[in-house]
C-alpha cells in the first residue's frame, strides 16, 4: 500500500512538472483571443505613445458565427493597418496605437452580459465595439452606458437601442426604420401599378423593427399590405407560409430575417412558382454565398449597408460638398481581399467602419479622454468609403445613425448570377429586373 | 378554400418528422436513455450526405445509404464509449453522458463546417394539382420515411435480432436470463436509433437549407412524437410526426403561425395527462 501511494505521488509531482512546463510565461487568460493585457490606456517608456485598448465579443461559435466573423476581420483589417503605419499621431506629438481584448460570445445574451461587464470592469477596455445583430448590441450598450465607456455599434440596426437615452453609444447602419423603406421606392419607381403587397418577416429584435416600419411606410404611400405575419427564428419549412401567400395574391413579398431563414425562403418560394413580381428580404440577399442557390436567387432584391460597386470617394464627397476621410471602396475592397482571399460582404465593412470612425473621433478631439471622444463622435459628418456618416444628438434618439442610406441590390443574369445594384437611381449598376422571371 | 395544400405540405413533412423521432423513441423505449445528442446527429446526416455528394459527386439518394451505415457504426461506437458505462446509473449519468456527446459533435462540427448554412443542390421538379403544389424532393422523403418505418417494423417483429430488442425493452433481466445478449442488444440499439436519426437529417438536407445546429429543431419535435406515438413503437413514431406535421400545416390557415408551438405543446400537456403511453403506446 505504501509502495502504492510512493508510485502516486511520483506521478503526481511528475504530472505537476509537466504541466508547470507546457504553461505559458504569461498568466493565463481566458480570452480567446487579443493580446491585450487589459491595462487601459498604457503610457509607455517616452509617454508620448499610448494604447488603447479596444474591448468586444465577437460570435466565434453560434447562430452569428459567419456574419460575426467577417464583421470582427474588417475591425481587424483596419487596427493592423493603423498599427502597422505607426499609429496615430495627435496635434500634441502622443502615438496612439491599438490592442484589442476579445471572448466569444456564443453568439448569446447571457454571455455578451457577462462579458462586457468583465471588459469594462476587470479588462479596463478603454473604448467598446458592438457584439454583431440588434439583440446582443441592445444588451451590451446597456452595460456600455453603465460603466461611460464610448461604444460604438456595428451589425446592429434596430432603433430602439438608441431611444433609451444612452449618450455614449454611436450607430454605423443604418436603422432599421429605414431598412427596406427604399425598396418600396424602387418598387414604386419601378412600377407604380402594384398596390398589392405582402410582409413576412423573421419575429426577432431587428426584423420586427425593420417591417413593422416598412407596414407603416407601405400604408402611407397608398399600398394595401395583403399579410403582414412574423414566423419564428429556426423555422425551415415555410410551406404553410407560401401558401398563405398564395392565398393572399399579393404582386410583391417583402420582410424576411438572417441569412439563414432567407436564403431557405428564397428556395422554397423558387420551388413552389408563386406568381409574384417583386421579393426584397433582408440580410441574406447581398452574401456572396446566395448565389449558391442558383436559379432560386435570380432577381431576387436586398438591402446592403455596403457594396463595394456603390463606390465612395474623395472626388464623389467633393462633388457633394462634404469632407471626406480615410480609404476608399476600391483600396478597402483591395487590402481586404489581399488579406483574406474573400470579397468583402457588408458585414465586413461594417467591422472596419466602426474602427475607422472611432479612430476619426480621436484625431478630431487630440486626446483618447473618453469625453473629449463622445464630444468628437457627436460632430462627425463625414463621407467615409462606408457612405456618409452623422450621428443624431438630440436626447430621444442620441447615436442614431442619420447619415447613412442602404443600397439595394439584386441578383441578375441567369447564366452567370451577379449582385448589381438597382437602387438609389443615382447608384444604380443595372436596371432592375422586372417582374420576377 | 384550398386547405388541401396545407393540409398536403403538412403531411408530406410529417412523415419526415415521424422517421427523424424513431431514432430518438426507439433509443428512450427500449434503454430508457434519453438521447440528447439526437439533434447533432441529424445534423451529422445532412452533413454526410452534403459531403459526399458536393465532394465525390455521389447522388444523394445513394448517398443515404453510406449515411445510414456510417450512423450504425457511429452509434455502437458513441453507445461503447459513452452510454454503456452508465446504462445501469441513475438517469442523469446517461443525460449528461448524451449531453457531453451532444457538446462534443457540435463543437468539432462548428470548428470544421462553421454555422454557415449549406445547401444541397438537388430538384425533382415539382407537381401542380388545383391549388397544390407538391416538391419531389418531399414526396421522395415521404417514401422514403414510409419504407424505412415498414422495414424497421420487419426488422423488430419478423427477426431473432428484433425479437431481442423487444425483449430487452419489456424486461431487461428477464431478457438476460433467457439468454438474451443484452450488452450487444443495447449497443444495437444505439446504432439503430442513430442510423435512423443520421437517415432523416440526409433526408431533410435534400430540401432544407441546413447548418450544424439544424438539427435542434427535429430533436424538440422528436420529443413531442415520443409523447404523442409512444416509446419504441416506429409505427407510433411515423403517426405521430403526421399528426405533429398535420398540425403546422393547417393551423397557418386559420390563424396567425405564431399559435403553431402553442397549440403543439398545449397537445403535449394534454397527452401527458390524459393518455401518458402514448396514442400508440401500451399501457406500463
């Protein structure tokens, strides 16, 4: 028995010598990623350079993994490439450069809870990006304001997280109230006849803001919405829901919800031959990967937040009066496809525009001080490659976004399927495809 | 009214629904496990059949049946890994132990595939009579789950094997001591009820768009079925996914789709009450 325990122990203490040498110098974190020690902003050696600290969760597993991970690559993109350039450098001669301090969120609310309370508190993040979709941000913002940290939001539209009197949270999308109102005015542009229309959507946060805003800009113009019915989040079998359709014979269907749920309606509508002449569903139309659906995506219309056809630049934000600042479409589109091997889909510009801006906002105020900060976020109006970007000030919708307009593209050409963009007029790429074939 | 094309699409789902529970009542009648790594596996059969008809070019009807082979084998492995050590355990153990399974499957699917959603690029065409519109793809399935059920329920009542099963399921002990080997019966089992869930998810991938965490949904609704139909019973199994599927279909008709999970789980509470076996199942 002694010899037994003596052999135990020999295993024990081995085992521990083991461990102590596969364990890394530095203290374990169970961050998944960054390398960020969660200092706060540290003055190093000169005290003429400093680095911030950047605190977000990123969807690495769950429902929001894909778009999540092409929304924290742009976000990425743009930190290496202002690290990799020196940082940024202030009127008063201070080097800003950045680190980042990230965990996945599984893609939860309970984990985003918990987590940007441990950014803010125990990490120190000096400035906050968004979790990606309208729920996850609406719970972090809260947490965001609670403790004055500046957060700015991307791949996060819906209106009501800026209407709760926050003033430290800053929107890049555009909100949801205006997500699909333009394709009803395409729709009419495109054919004033069609008064017959029917709106299914997704009942989650965003989608339910987004066409509950466009029934109530439909019932304005004059348009008799025939359905108007939410379905759930995982629902894969949208048979019962065609055949309401059918059953209501509307000329154009609209709503919709992620990718997934709109790129199975989108096949399913394709399968069952339902007569109508116009579909815009959200998020899922302007991914690259919706032309896998072949035929069933043809003529098919989404909004984008950003395509890289709709390109902003010096000489367009000149053009219309206004200042223009950081890279363009083209040399976004360029650095991003260099370091990814992927086009960028809007989610992905959207990463990179939330890290632009607030890089914009510290140059403008000279100082990382997190009121100087907000102060300089509340005065932007700005072209960005992004489009415009201003944020409302007013108390009820503070950080709204106000400046940015969506694109609506489509997909065309049944030989071989290619985005073109339809509307605004004045952006268009191609005419629009109508009536459905 | 043209309630017959809901009431068409509501069935033609069903039997899906009804082949997709089997696995998961056959496992929970004849072990008393309840499987909790049902929804992963299904998944893992819309993943078999992508892979190997997007990799190899391989028909995804022929494709079914290497998934429903692999499922066997997957099932008696994860049975001799995880659940055999537990079988005789409190029920816990053999929850947690599917559980950790579950976790295990979707985590190693979510590194590999992503949560991005795949499709599987096939058309039958579809058939247009009066105001019903049927896929073949659907009506394919619907065969397809029809002659499963049908030879699932030879296998249990015409052979020594399913004859063992059976036995194991009524009286465990009583079973051993007649002779019954009952470790190879239990992994068999396994195997069985995960083939069949593995055979539904490639079914379903043939029409649905999917992603790594599809699978979630059949196994919430595999559960109504096993209340409704009743443990171990395929026959049960495939009537109650009809009924479950005859109700998402025709429910949109008269009222709004968000009353759909209402009324399902009201039926659930109902069964649970009034008829706990089961409309299906013998009385214990």
């Amino acid at each position: 028995m002694k010899k037994y325990r003596s052999t135990l122990f020999f295993i024990f203490v081995l085992f521990t010598l083991l461990v102590g040498a596969c364990t890394p110098a530095e203290p374990a974190t169970e961050a998944v990623g960054g390398d960020g020690g969660g200092s706060g902003v540290e003055t190093e050696e000169t005290m003429e350079e400093v680095t911030v600290t950047i605190g977000f969760t990123a969807s690495t597993t769950g429902k929001y993994n894909v778009e999540s991970t092409r929304q924290i690559n742009g976000l990425r993109l743009w930190m290496n490439q202002v690290n990799d350039a020196g940082g940024i450098t202030l009127a008063d001669g201070t080097v800003v450069k950045f680190t980042d301090k990230f965990y996945d969120d599984e893609s939860s609310t309970e984990r985003v809870q918990e987590l940007y309370t441990r950014l803010a508190t125990e990490d120190k993040a000096d400035f906050l990006i968004s979790p990606y979709s309208s729920g996850l941000t609406d719970t972090s913002a809260v947490i965001a304001e609670q403790y004055g940290k500046v957060m700015i939001t991307t791949g996060a539209a819906s209106d009501s997280t800026y209407q709760k009197g926050y003033t430290r949270v800053f929107q890049t999308y555009t909100p949801a109230s205006r997500y699909l109102t333009g394709a009803l005015d395409l729709l009419a542009a495109t054919d004033p006849d069609v008064k017959r229309i029917a709106i299914v959507h997704e009942t989650d946060k965003f989608s339910t803001d987004v066409s509950t805003a466009l029934n109530d800009y439909a019932l304005s113009l004059g348009y008799e919405v025939v359905l108007f019915e939410g379905y759930a989040s995982e629902t894969t079998d949208f048979a019962p829901f065609l055949n309401k359709i059918q059953e209501s014979a509307p000329d154009a269907i609209m709503g919709g919800g992620h990718f997934q749920d709109g790129s199975t309606f989108a096949k399913q509508l394709f399968e069952k031959e339902l007569d109508v002449k116009f579909v815009a569903i959200l998020v899922a139309p302007p991914e690259p990967t919706f032309a896998e659906l072949g035929d069933a995506a043809l003529g098919i219309i989404g909004p984008s937040q950003w395509e890289p056809l709709a390109d902003f630049n010096a000489a367009a934000a000149e053009a219309a009066g206004m200042a223009f600042y950081g890279l363009s479409s083209a040399e976004f589109t360029a650095a991003y496809e260099a370091e990814y091997g992927e086009s960028p889909s809007y989610h992905a510009a959207g990463g990179y525009i939330a890290g632009l801006l607030l890089q914009k906002a510290i140059e403008d105020a000279g100082s990382v001080d997190p009121d100087a900060v907000k102060a300089a976020l509340d005065a932007v109006d700005v072209i960005t490659f992004f489009g415009h970007m201003k944020f409302d000030t007013s108390p009820e919708n503070h950080g709204l976004q106000i400046g940015h307009s969506m694109v609506y593209i489509q997909w065309q050409n049944p030989d071989a399927l290619e985005k073109q963009v339809v509307w605004p007029a004045e952006g268009a790429s191609a005419e629009t495809l109508f009536p459905l074939p | 009214m043209d309630i017959l094309a809901f009431l068409v699409d509501g069935l033609l789902i069903g039997f899906v629904y009804g082949l997709a529970a089997m696995g998961l009542t056959l496992i929970w009648g004849v072990m008393n496990v309840i499987n909790l790594a049902h929804g992963p596996i299904i998944a893992l059969g819309m993943f078999g059949v992508y892979l190997t008809f997007s990799s190899f070019g391989l028909h995804p009807y022929l494709a079914l049946i290497l998934v429903a082979v692999a499922g066997l084998l997957f099932g008696m492995l994860v049975y001799g890994v995880a659940i055999s050590r537990v079988i005789d355990a409190p029920h816990l153990s053999s929850l947690l132990a599917t559980f950790a399974v579950n976790m295990i499957i979707i985590g190693l699917a979510t590194a590999q595939f992503s949560t991005t959603p795949r499709n599987v690029d096939i058309s039958l065409g579809s058939l247009s009579i009066g105001p019903v519109t049927v896929l073949g793809t659907r009506v394919v399935a619907a065969v397809g789950a029809m002659l499963t059920t049908g030879a699932l329920y030879l296998f249990l009542y015409r052979t020594r094997q399913g004859r063992y099963i059976r036995a194991v399921s009524n009286n465990r002990s009583a079973a051993e001591l007649m002779g019954v080997p009952s470790s190879r019966i239990l992994a068999l089992s396994f195997g069985i009820g995960t083939m069949l869930a593995a055979v539904s998810g490639g079914l379903i991938a043939t029409f649905f768009p999917f992603t790594v965490l599809s699978g979630g949904t059949y196994e919430l609704k595999s559960f109504v079925i096993g209340v409704l139909g009743g443990l171990g019973n395929p026959i049960g199994a495939l009537a109650g996914g009809l009924v479950l599927g005859m109700l998402e279909g025709v429910i949109p008709f008269f009222t709004s789709t968000a009353f759909v999970p209402v009324i399902e789980f009201v039926l659930f509470v109902v069964i649970l009450l009034v008829r706990p076996q089961g409309l299906f199942g013998a009385k214990q």
